[in-house]
C-alpha cells in the first residue's frame, strides 16, 4: 500500500447558515490550509506510471475551491468539516482531508 499527501492553501469566501447569531453568518474569507491524503495498492500504483495519483490531479480539484465564494459551489453548508468532506469525494483514492480554517481549527474528515 502507498499513501501520499498534498498540502495546499486556497483562499476564498463564504457565510455559514446557522440557527444562531455568529459574525460567521456574515459573507467573510479564509485563507484554508488544506491536506489531503491518498492511498493506493502496490498493483495500482504499479498501473498507474508508480504513482497513487499525480499531485497535478489534487490540486485540479482543490483549485476549483481558490478564491471562490464557496456557497455558490457546495451543496451543503460550507463549514470546514463540509469542505473536508467534499474534497475527499471529488479527489480520486482521498481516505482524509484536513482542513485548517485558522490557527488551532482543523477539522478532518475520514472516509470510513
């Protein structure tokens, strides 16, 4: 089994959808370091020119997010635990996204 990691910084915008008063409903930005995980088996890595996933392929997709309004582009509420999981799902053989909103706020998501 091989595994990778790519970390990247995006910046971009968004407001949260919450039942509550918070600054955070307000359309604000982040500049998100993000790391996402791959992995894959000794045969597919071997069928794939020995890599699990060129890094040009992740950043394809973590691209898409830069410097973005991010309501306009996730289904759902675009917390960091949202982007997580929808990089993971866009990102072909993700297993983890870490998404470090701010210092000390990472939120992961683990494909089960």
């Amino acid at each position: 089994m091989f595994r990778i990691q790519k970390r990247i910084e995006i910046a971009g915008a968004h407001h949260l959808n919450l039942p509550y008063e918070s600054k955070c409903r307000n359309v604000h930005g982040h500049s998100w370091i993000l790391t996402i995980y791959c992995q894959a088996s000794d045969e597919a890595v071997e069928a794939n020119n020995g890599m699990v996933i060129d890094f040009t392929n992740i950043k394809e997709v973590v691209m898409r997010l830069d410097h973005s309004d991010l309501n306009q582009i996730l289904e759902e509420n675009p917390t960091a635990e949202n982007i997580a999981r929808w990089i993971c799902l866009h990102t072909p053989y993700c297993y983890q996204v870490d998404v470090q909103e701010s210092e000390g706020n990472i939120a992961t998501y683990v494909v089960d």
